[in-house]
C-alpha cells in the first residue's frame, strides 16, 4: 500500500519530494474515501487551525481517528504536531488528538520566527541531523510512554509512541531522508 499524505493545506508536496527520493509510493489524502488502504498517513506543516478546520468540513477527523486507534499510523510534522496532540496548553482548536503529549504553538525564535540547528537523535544511524523550525510548536509535557527521540535544548523534538511519530521541525524541508525512512521502515513495520 502507498503512503497517504494530506494534502488539505500546508507543505504536503515537499513531504511527497522526500517520499519520491526514497523511492516510496504515495497518494495525496483530501476526503475520506482517499483513506482506504494507506500504509501509513503523514500530516505536513503549514497552519494548524486551518487543517483542523478542514479536516472537520471533509469528515475525515472522524475517520482518521477511528482508522488510527486500530492501528493506522501517523507521522506529523510541525503543524502536524500540533494536530496530533491531546492538548494545547493555550488555544484550543479542532484537532484529532490522539498522541499525549501537551504542545505550545509558536513556542520557539521569540525574536526569530524561523531557524536552523543541528539536532542529536537516538535513530540508528542518525547521530545528527539538521532541524528546520518555522514557527515550531514545544512539547511542554508528555505522558512516560511517548518516547523522545531527537532533543533541542534539552526540549524533545521528536517523539513517537507506538505507531504515532511527529517532529516540532520539517524533515520535509532538507535533503535528508533518515526520519521518513525511520517512519517508514520502523514505526509502520515495527509497530507495538
Ligand atoms: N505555527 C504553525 C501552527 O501553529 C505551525 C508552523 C509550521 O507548521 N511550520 O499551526
């Protein structure tokens, strides 16, 4: 089965660049008949209200949900992370909710909205890589069993539990390929 990426709005076509370099199949997710048979669902960055919004209007919130308690998996990137989480801990908008962890939008770069650093991870293979944070979202709490596998200043910037995978910066946004392989390879093959 393909990928599906959602493509309701936001950065899904440099998700899809990267996926091509891998050479994994994909398919653009927009209602939710495009759900059907999908290895796994990557949601991209871009402005997490409005993906919220729309995917309440397409019905998918509800599907995506149901599809991912028996066992689709997620990978969200930035906003993405944003629409993964149980909570926000200063807005509250629509959002499917599903990872526990506790996020603060537009958290990071008080005087820099945007900015690029080198990032440590657990990933086999993957000592470093270089983060690229827009507007990024910091996880302020989390419950034990998310598991944190890149750090920022001692903040997780990535983590995963179980078949749930999301990153306060883009992967999608470098040349490099390690995380989405990770997804791919690890959290959707190797799912608890
Ligand atoms: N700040 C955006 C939000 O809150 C996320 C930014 C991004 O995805 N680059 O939705």
């Amino acid at each position: 089965y393909p990928l599906g990426i959602l493509a309701l709005q936001g950065d899904f076509a440099k998700h899809a660049d990267t996926l091509s370099r891998l050479g994994v199949s994909y398919r653009f997710v927009r209602t939710a008949s495009d759900i059907e048979d999908i290895a796994g669902l990557i949601i991209p960055g871009g402005e997490s209200s409005t993906i919220g919004k729309m995917l309440v209007s397409t019905g998918l919130l509800d599907v995506v949900c149901d599809k991912t308690r028996k066992g689709l998996p997620i990978f969200g990137t930035c906003a993405g992370m944003i629409v993964l989480a149980r909570e926000l801990d200063q807005t509250e908008q629509p959002r499917l909710g599903l990872m526990d962890i506790t996020v603060r939008r537009n958290a990071y770069g008080r005087q820099i909205d945007s900015f690029e650093a080198d990032i440590e991870t657990k990933i086999p293979g993957i000592p470093t890589l270089r983060g690229v944070f827009i507007r990024a979202p910091k996880i302020v709490n989390k419950d034990p069993e998310v598991e944190t596998l890149a750090t920022f200043e001692g903040d997780p910037v990535l983590v995963r539990q179980g078949h749930l995978l999301a990153a306060s910066f883009h992967p999608e946004l470098t040349t490099e390929t390690g995380v989405h392989r990770f997804f791919y390879e690890n959290v959707i093959y190797h799912s608890p």
